[in-house]
C-alpha cells in the first residue's frame, strides 16, 4: 500500500471503509483488552493505512466527520479508558476525522454495570446528533 496507495489484501476492509465515508459520524466502542484496544480493533487499524495520512499516496475518506470514542472496563481506573481512547483518536487523526467527544466507563463487568451511568450515557449520545 506505500507505493500505489492501495491494499494487496482483499478482505472487508473496503466495504467497512465504504461504510465511513457514508458517514458523517464515526462512534468507536472498545472494551480494554490489557489496558489498550482489542487485537482484533488493532489490526482493522492496521489495515486502513492505505486510507490513513501516514503516507503518499494514499487514499481517503472526505473530510468533515466527526468522530467518537467510549472505552469500557472492568478495573476501577480510567487511566485504562484514557489509553483506548486515545488510541482511537489517534486512529481518527491519521483518517482526518475530527475528534468531537469521548468517555470512559470504568468497573463494568456486565451491562447491568452501566444502568447507574445511563443518563451520562444518554447526554453523550445527545451531543452526537
């Protein structure tokens, strides 16, 4: 991909990148997995470089979205949160989305963990739309 600014690889790739540049909004939800994102979001990273302005040439998604990031966890620090969110905007940097919100919620072991946050997560999803 750092000489033609495409990927030799012909996976999913392509159509979840489809999927961004339709959209005006990006929302990223990540669990910690060691206190950063899961392998499994580290590799789709990884494989949008040819979209990514790490390079030239590369390709890439039209600029004005606006991205968002929440990160969950299930120790009691946010340090961890703080982590996965910023690698997700720095993912978001390298396609030229603008990064427009995060939270994190800490000590979330099943999603009944999250009802006392409900409202807090009720006005996050206000602020996107």
């Amino acid at each position: 991909c750092h000489e033609t600014g495409e990927c030799i690889m012909h996976d999913d790739v392509q159509i979840l990148m489809d999927e961004f540049e339709d959209a005006d909004t990006i929302i990223s939800v990540s669990p910690s997995y060691w206190a950063d994102v899961p392998g499994q979001f580290k590799a789709f990273i990884d494989r949008c470089t040819p979209w990514c302005n790490t390079h030239e040439p590369h390709a890439s998604i039209s600029v004005g979205k606006k991205g968002y990031s929440i990160a969950l966890r299930t120790g009691p620090s946010m340090r961890e949160c703080e982590r996965i969110i910023q690698s997700i905007e720095h993912f978001y940097g390298h396609l030229e989305i603008e990064c427009s919100g995060n939270l994190g919620f800490c000590s979330v072991e099943f999603k009944e963990d999250l009802e006392p946050r409900k409202g807090e997560l009720l006005e996050f999803c206000k602020q996107i739309v």
